[in-house]
C-alpha cells in the first residue's frame, strides 16, 4: 500500500502543481491583456492627436489663402472704384453700376475675411444646393477669362517673336499638310 500512497501522493502533488501552472499562466495572460489594451490606447490618442495636428495646419493654410483672396478682392475693388470715377464726367450711369460693383465685391471681401474655412464651406456648399445655375454660370465666366487671358498671353508673344506651342518646347513643327482640292472628298 505504500507504494499506492506514494502514487497518490505523486499524483496528488502534481495536480496541485499543473493548478498553480494554470494560474500563473492566468495572471500572465491577465497582464498581456492589460498591456495591450493600454498600448492600443496610447496608440489611438497619438494618431488622434496627430490628425488633429494636420487638421489644424491645412485649416491654417486655407485661411491664409482666402485672406489672401481677400485681399486680391480689395484690389480689385479698388480698381473699379477709381475706373467709376474715370467715368464718371463722361458716363456718370455706367460709372454708377462700377461704382456699386465695387460696393459689393468689396462687402464680398469683408465677408470672406470674417467667416472661417467651416463657414464658407458651408456657405458655398447651401448657395450650390440652391442656386446651381449661379455655380455653372460661375464657372463658365471663370473659364471665359481663362481663355481669354491665354489667348491674349498667345496673341502677346507671337508678336514679341516668342516661340509657342511645339517651337516653345524644342520640337520641330509637323509638316504642313497638302490643300485640300474640290472633289477629294465630296466627289466631282
């Protein structure tokens, strides 16, 4: 019976090792667990922080640009304001309408200047929504001057002998193509 006690008594000793085993082997699951969690914590308030930084930086920059806009829209208000009193001994009604445009793209800079990025976001996304027609109509006057612009820039150099287009660039032109003779196309 000895032998059976001893047994006993082994096995006895190691089941209470293979439980303090498994606890232990708890509380350490329990502290990796801990340890993670802290980290992904730590780890969402840095790239919180750190797209709060980038936010306010572009915010920053925006805001920079349209005072800078503001300022260009104070130009050229300014501008219309002395071509209406260019005109006004000459064409005192046309002097008022430049008069009252100046009246209102100045207003138009003084609003640009007290609203922030959020504000005129929205602002221009609600006038969108409303009146669509003034957006298409915007930017067709845009590309309008544009055009116009480079086509006078075009018109300027060609005079001054700058080269443009392919000539501007070091590519030889393409030659140039044969004329077209009645009948080539459309038959005798």
């Amino acid at each position: 019976m000895s032998d059976s006690s001893s047994i006993r008594s082994g096995a006895e000793m190691a089941s209470g090792a293979a439980d303090t085993l498994r606890s232990s082997a708890a509380d350490a699951m329990a502290k990796v667990s801990d340890v993670a969690q802290q980290a992904m914590g730590e780890a969402k308030k840095s790239a919180s922080s750190l797209a709060s930084a980038a936010t306010e930086r572009a915010k920053n920059a925006a805001q920079e640009r349209i005072s800078s806009g503001a300022d260009l829209l104070g130009h050229v208000a300014a501008s219309v304001r002395a071509a209406a009193r260019d005109l006004e001994p000459n064409a005192p009604q046309l002097a008022g309408f430049a008069d009252e445009a100046a009246r209102r793209i100045e207003d138009f800079s003084h609003d640009i200047r007290e609203k922030s990025v959020e504000q005129l976001l929205a602002t221009s996304s609600e006038l969108a929504r409303r009146q669509p027609a003034v957006l298409f109509g915007a930017a067709a006057a845009c590309g309008f001057l544009l055009f116009r612009m480079i086509k006078t820039a075009s018109s300027t150099a060609s005079q001054s002998g700058a080269p443009l287009g392919e000539e501007a660039y070091g590519v030889a032109p393409l030659p140039e193509s044969p004329p077209i003779t009645s009948g080539q196309f459309h038959g005798p």
